[in-house]
C-alpha cells in the first residue's frame, strides 16, 4: 500500500504512526513533514499515482495564506445574494462559472461540495423536491449502464427507482432507445423523469448527444402532458473545457436545472472542488435544501476555485485543450496500429481517448494503471455486445506530454507482443 511508503519513516522520528500521543508532538511532526516534502514527495506527484496533480499555482498561494483564519460560512449567500468575510470568494466564483455559460446570475446561483459526486446527490435530491412541490409523487430516473455509479447510490439512498437506457454505437445515451422508453412510460399516470445527461462517462471519455436529447425532451413534453422532465448535465470531465469548444450553453434549454462539475480535473483546484449550478427557483421555497447538504463549510474551496479561474481565463483553458488534445492525436494516431486496439474513439471535446481492446491482451494493461493515467474496465453493454467489452480509457492531462505518450506507447507495444 501507498501509504506504508510514508509509515515507515515515521520510527526515525521517533513518531508512533498508529497510538495518539500522550504529549504535544508538534516540532519532531514538522521535522518529519519537511522531510516527507524535500525527499519523498517529487513535483509530478507520481509516487502517489499518476492521477494526482500539483494543485493550481495561484490556488495553492490563496490557500497557504489564508488557511489560519480557517473560516466558515453556511451557504447563506445562495438565497439572499449576500456574503461576508472569505465566503464572499465562493460567490464570486460561482458568478463566474455562470457567466462562462451565459447564465443570468438572477437566475442560477450554485455552490462548492467535495466533489461531483455530491454534486449529483444534491442534484438528485433538488429534482426529488421539485416534483414533490407540483404533487409529482410518482419519480423515475432514466440513465445508461455506463452513469457515474454515484446517481445509483444517490438513488438508492432517496429510494427512486431507475431504468437502464441503452447505448448507441457512440457510446452515448441512445435517442432511439430513450423514445420507446419514454413513450412505453406515456401510457401510464403523471410521472416526473429524472434525466442526467454526461458530458465524458467515466468509462468510456464518451458523450450523449445532449442537443439531439433536449429536443426529444422538448417534442415529447408538448405531446404528453402527463410526463415532467427535469434534466442535469454530469459534466464533471467536460464542463469547463465545452462553453470554449462548443458553446456550451446549458441553461438556455428550461428542461436544463442544474449542471455539476469537477474543478480539480482540468482547474486543479484543490480538493474539495466540486460544484453544481442550479436554478435558484429550486431552493427558494426548500429550507431544507437551500444551503447544501453539508451546513457550515469552509471558505477556503471557493477561494482557491476563484483563484484558479482568475490565473486560467478562458485563453488557458484553451490552450490546455489544444496541448492535451495535440498529445491525444498524436498518441491516438500511433496506437491505432497495434493489434491489440479493435477500436479508438476520441470524444471530440474530451481530453480523453477510449481504446477497445482484445480481451486476451487486457490483464496485461491492467499493470500500467499504476504508472499511467489510464483507466481499465471490462462490461457487457447489452444492446451493443452479448459478450464483455474491454475498454482502456487514457487522460491526457496537460502534464502528459508526447515524451509520456511515447513510453505509454511503448508498453502497449509490449503487451501486444505478449504471447496470447
């Protein structure tokens, strides 16, 4: 385990790693800290694996110097547009995220949570307590087999049911499937669907064709009254590079109620970072709601989500989509021809590629995720494949650099001249 790298050199400093001290430690602690910092812990992270990253430089700096106020808010400000102290930099960051979607800040507020995970459990839970105020009680969420597993625990938790959708050969939500779905559901009693839509599945690095969803959406809500929809985007891995690569604009469809994003992925704010916009009509009549899950919080999330927006700007993050996808195609390009790749699909707003590998080869990639930021899965897509499917999900991250992808490449290579 990664963690007894650091337990071991505990004993030189004559720290019990697992008894909680009888007198202050405090000076032999900073000793050892200094230590694990100047020695053990190199700038890439990578003895901690390839998924973690430096946070953002500037988001570091804001949180070193204000880290011993150690101040709290209680999410006030989501209601009433007002905040104090370093609350007021979570604030000023959620305006920003709405701008950069062209959101009316009268209109969508949001907040700071540990992750996208949460962000879809608030998500959930908001759609839950908008049907419940039109009298909807009757609540069903419609997703893919490949949804982040945390809509399933959130669902579980809320006890909604769901229903799987399947697939198209994109790997995205089908739109023929979700029409015979909906309408088999349009024969029965007033229903309200929730309907989150991905922006990068995290097996796969695909999309759903929201545009195409959203209008279905449209055409069928006109048609059967019976049936309410309230949708969310997952875009946890796409949300803040689309609004500069597709003109993302979410909020623009009335169907859309909240978007979660991951700040830590492309940002590199430091956790927590997660965030999730919404209308503000959703918690205005939901005390219960209307501060997040969490109550009282820190300050310092919103700070650092704040300062890495302001040392990106919208010409950063595109250039680290222009690097990072100028390493993909250049990666992409060469691991086409090894023999153990059936078929690679670069999501064309992702900074991810998906690779579909021969079963026979797959444990041997498993290995690599150790050193490598790649992702392995194996799974029966129903409506696409009776037997597994094996996928190999690559990020490149903008420290991944063609040097990187050459030594990736290089044990793909390897593997694929394993004797089967």
């Amino acid at each position: 385990m990664r963690g007894n790298f650091f337990e071991k050199y505990l004993k030189y400093f004559n720290i019990d790693p697992f008894r909680f001290p009888n007198k202050p430690q405090g000076y032999k602690t900073l000793l050892y800290l200094n230590f694990v910092n100047l020695f053990l812990f190199n700038k890439r992270g990578a003895i901690f694996g390839p998924f973690v990253k430096p946070a953002n430089w500037l988001s570091t700096y804001a949180w070193k110097k204000f880290i011993k106020y150690n101040h709290f808010h209680f999410g006030e400000f989501v209601k009433s547009g007002k905040s104090s102290g370093l609350d007021t930099f979570e604030r000023l960051a959620i305006r920003k995220l709405a701008s950069l979607y062209r959101a009316e800040s009268k209109a969508v507020s949001g907040m700071i949570l540990s992750g996208a995970s949460e962000g879809n459990a608030y998500a959930i839970s908001l759609g839950k307590a908008f049907f419940e105020n039109q009298q909807i009680r009757n609540i069903l969420i419609l997703k893919t087999a490949i949804t982040h597993d945390s809509i399933d625990k959130s669902a579980y938790l809320m006890e909604i049911p769901t229903t799987n959708v399947g697939l198209d050969k994109n790997y995205g939500i089908s739109i023929e499937l979700l029409t015979k779905m909906v309408l088999r559901l349009a024969k029965g009693k007033q229903l309200g669907i929730l309907l989150p839509l991905t922006l990068g599945y995290k097996i796969t690095g695909t999309s759903d064709d929201y545009l195409k969803v959203l209008k279905l959406v449209n055409l069928l809500s006109k048609k059967y009254k019976q049936l309410k929809f309230y949708i969310w985007f997952d875009a946890a891995f796409e949300g803040l590079t689309r609004p500069i690569t597709d003109k993302f604009l979410p909020f623009d469809s009335k169907y859309v109620q909240a978007v979660v994003l991951d700040a830590h992925k492309l940002f590199f704010a430091p956790y927590p970072s997660g965030v999730i916009l919404f209308r503000k009509n959703l918690i205005f009549n939901n005390e219960r709601l209307s501060a997040g899950f969490a109550e009282s919080r820190s300050s310092l999330p919103g700070l650092a989500l704040w300062a890495a927006i302001q040392s990106l700007g919208k010409e950063g993050i595109k250039k680290i989509v222009n690097d990072s996808q100028s390493v993909r195609s250049y990666f992409a390009d060469k691991v086409k021809k090894c023999g153990l790749v059936l078929e690679a699909i670069s999501p064309p707003h992702s900074l991810s590629l998906m690779l579909i590998v021969n079963k026979n080869k797959f444990p041997y990639l498993l290995a690599l995720q150790q050193n490598f930021p790649i992702s392995c899965n194996k799974m029966i897509v129903k409506n696409l494949s009776k037997n597994p499917i094996c996928f190999v999900k690559i990020y490149f991250f903008p420290d991944f650099n063609k040097y990187q992808a050459d030594l990736l490449l290089k044990k793909f290579e390897s593997v694929d001249n394993e004797k089967e």
